[in-house]
C-alpha cells in the first residue's frame, strides 16, 4: 500500500471503516459520510474529476485535527485538508479514500499584535473575513487570490495575487505556523520575530506543502498599513505585447505599483458582460498605487509616460472606494466571467510564471498558440511579478478537444521554463501539474522531495498523491 511515504492503492476498507466508526463516536453528526457532502468536498473548480473522501469531519479545534490524524494514522487512512475548496490542480481530491478534514468551523481571529503588525489566525478563517475584523485596527492583510479562500488554504498552496508586486506573496508573509504532522505531533515552526537564523526554516517547508506534510492549524501573518491614498485605473494598448511591454518597464523603472494586472481582448469582453462594466475591448492593463496623495499622482504620472511611449491609452483613474472595489471585484471574477465565453464548457485554469524581462514574449507565443490551435481561452495576469494565467475552454465530451488543451498546457509549461519560469506561479502543483516538477528542478531536487515526505509521513497518508509521488 506504501513505498517509502508513498500510498500506491486505496487501503483496506474495513480499516477504513473502523476508523471512520471510532471517529464517529468521537464526532457524532460532525462527521458525515453523506455523498452529496463528500462530492463538494472533492470539489474542484477546474476540470479535474472529482474524488470524494471515504468521510467529512468538520473540526472545531487543534485537538480535533489531533485525534483524527491520529486514528488515521493507526489505520493508514488516508488525511485530506480542506478550506473553502478553491484550489486549481485538485488538491482536495481524495485518490486513494481516506477522510477530509474541513477546518471551515477553526475561522477565528485569535489574536492582533498592531504594534508589532501581525495576527495570529486559525485556518479556516478566510481573507474577506480577516480584512473586515482588522478595518478598525488601521491595518490589513495584502494577500489576495481571486477567490475568497481560507488563510490555511492559501499558506498550503502558497497562494498569491493582485498585491504580490508589492507586498509578496503567503511565502514573504507567513511568520510562523502550528502544523499537525502524519503521527499526530503538533510543530511550532517559528516565534513571532521578524527574522530568525535559528535552524532549519520550516515555515517555508510547510508553506506550499499543500497538506501533504501537515495539517495547518494556525497561522502568524504580517499585516500591512492601510495606505493613506489610493488610486486606481485603467489603460487600454494596442496589443498584448505591447501592454506586456510596458508593465517590463515600470517595473524595470522602479515604479512602486501595488497592482498591475493585465488582461487580453477576449478577457475583457466577457468581464464586460459578467460584471456589467463597459472597458473597452481591447488588451488593458489595470493599476493601483498605494501611498500619499503626492506620491501616488507623481507614480501616476509616470507610468502614463510609460504607456503613451508603447502606444497605451486612454489612461483612465478612479479613486472612489467603491468605484475601486467594483472594478477589482470585476477581476476577481475572472474564472466565473469566462465560462460565460462558452456555457457549458469546462474550464482548464493554469498559470505560469516567467522573469519579468521574458514576460512580453512569453505571453506573445502563448498567444500565437491559442489562435493557432483555434481555442477560447482568455489571458490574464499579475504581470508586474512576470505571473499570467490561461483559461481554455474545453467541451469535456470531445476527446480532441481535451487533447489539444492538455498539449497547448504543455507547450505553454515548457515554454515557461525554457525562460527561467515555473510551471505555476501560485496555483500549486496537486496532481495536475506533478509531471512538470522534474523538468523545472531536476531529479536530485525531485529526490530531496521524496525523501523530505519520507521522513515527515512515512506511512504516505497526508494527502497523498498530490506534488510528487514515489520515484
């Protein structure tokens, strides 16, 4: 069943059922093995097909993850995280069985430290929810990835975006964690100092580790100051390339965006249609600088020489709060607003992540390649850290169909990492991009992986086959 950490089959089903009868008396009507609940719990907002768990515990504490972990453990059943489910290469799914455990219930916000400005939170609390509890502190957590995912997901994943040019992303934000390891120990990986040189970094190792290391059960985050000033807008230019460009020399000039986000003519008109805005229909880039009323009309300024000189315009601002909020609201929708592109089609979500200099053609090539293979899949991006993400249209039924997107996907993988990239920026690897991480880190790297997972879950039950599998 297990090679070196490594689940190979599904385990035997009366261990399975054992376990989920003890935890059953343990939990009572907060484990459920209902199908309709175990299915949304696979869910997955991609066009991976869904796995559902052998149960659902809906857990309420850190003892809660403990006990469970540990009768999983006794029995090698398998222990899948999960959040709010938003993830994007299937990293909820349960391949061999086994039993999620959904922290949505550990959503609090236990403690604000605004001198030192951080907080420590539990992992189902989500980044909406956080932002709204520390409005009246004056302070807020940057992080934002298009959906509203829970702070365990997004530091498993080691999510980002729209702020990541300027405030980074859940690796240069998370201070430190409690982890339930596959044995049922709780880590503490780091204090609330700023900087340490003491011992290995396990923060890191567990940020992105995307559950198959630990089950996250509490997170330190540094927080920022809400800005004095803010000031959003819209640019429009002639081609993707030539937007592209331009973010490569704001960025090279040193102009400190918060947010720089592009989006291609097809992204556009289907935001145009989903959120009822009326951008035009043409490759935009939109932008938002954070500082003091002065600072941000210098900035401003600037960037607007930049654009006029690659052929952008009109450059169009807002500053109104709510103006603000319905425009990067509109962006956040972007996977919902592209499916409107095709209803009924499936969407295949990937990103990749390039340096900033090989942005203009690795977006240009991508694009060459959409029209050539005679796809809908509408460009979008954080281009200002070189991160863009694609979403092809697949009808599910059509086995050419699906074979062509999984080719343009490989392609636009390889291409990525020709340039120096990755081939995900911040949606992780799960299963559905595990064949990329050899070519992008090489076999040694590989097998330092293997071995790190190993020794952290010999057994192979945290939520396996997911990142790498036995080599």
């Amino acid at each position: 069943m297990t090679v070196a950490g490594f689940m190979s089959s599904r385990p035997d089903p009366q261990a399975v059922a054992t376990a989920i009868g003890i935890l059953t008396q343990r939990f009572g009507e907060r484990l459920s093995t209902s199908l309709a609940l175990r299915q949304q719990h696979a869910h997955t907002t991609t066009w991976i097909p869904v796995e559902a768990p052998d149960a659902v515990v809906f857990a309420e504490s850190e003892d809660d993850v403990v006990e469970t972990v540990k009768v999983a453990a006794a029995y090698g059943v398998p222990v899948i995280p999960f959040g709010t489910g938003t993830s994007l290469e299937g990293h909820v799914n349960a391949h061999f069985g086994g039993i999620s455990i959904d922290t949505s219930r550990m959503n609090r916000l236990l403690a604000v430290h605004a001198e030192d400005l951080d907080c420590v939170v539990q992992p189902g609390i989500t980044r909406k929810l956080l932002n709204e509890q520390l409005r009246d502190t004056g302070l807020f957590f940057p992080i934002d990835p298009g959906a509203d995912a829970s702070l365990g997901g997004m530091a498993a994943t080691r999510a980002s975006g729209t702020n990541a040019v300027r405030y980074g992303t859940m690796k240069d934000n998370v201070l430190a964690l409690r982890v339930v390891t596959a044995d049922g120990s709780v880590v503490k990986t780091a204090q609330r100092a700023r900087k340490s040189s003491a011992g290995y970094d396990l923060t890191r190792l567990f940020v992105g580790s995307e559950g198959t290391l630990g089950v996250i059960t509490e997170i330190t985050l540094k927080l920022a100051g809400i800005p004095e000033a803010i000031a959003a807008g819209s640019c429009t230019f002639p081609s993707v390339k030539a937007a592209a460009d331009a973010v490569i020399v704001t960025i090279q000039s040193g102009i400190p965006v918060a947010r720089i986000e592009l989006l291609d003519e097809v992204q556009v008109r289907s935001v145009n249609a989903y959120s009822k805005l009326s951008l035009p229909e043409q490759p935009l880039l939109l932008l938002e600088f954070h500082g003091t009323d002065a600072w941000v009309a210098e900035q401003s300024q600037r960037f607007g020489e930049i654009a006029a000189d690659h052929g952008g315009g009109p450059f169009n601002w807002v500053t109104k709060p709510e103006d603000r909020t319905r425009l990067w609201q509109a962006r956040h929708d972007v996977y919902w607003a592209s499916l409107g592109l095709r209803p009924g089609a499936k969407g295949l979500s990937t990103d990749v992540c390039v340096p900033i200099s090989r942005l203009a053609d690795c977006i240009a090539e991508t694009k060459a390649d959409i029209e050539a293979m005679g796809l809908i899949a509408p460009i979008v991006g954080h281009v200002g850290d070189g991160n863009f993400h694609v979403l092809p249209l697949i009808d599910m039924d059509s086995p050419a169909e699906i074979a062509a997107a999984e080719h343009f996907v490989g392609r636009m993988v390889e291409r990525a990492i020709a340039m120096d990239g990755t081939c995900t920026g911040e949606h992780g690897v799960g299963s559905g991009k595990m064949k990329y991480l050899e070519k992008e880190h090489g076999a040694p790297a590989l097998m330092a992986m293997r071995a790190i997972k190993a020794a952290l879950d010999p057994k192979g039950i945290m939520n396996p086959g997911k990142i790498v599998a036995a080599g």
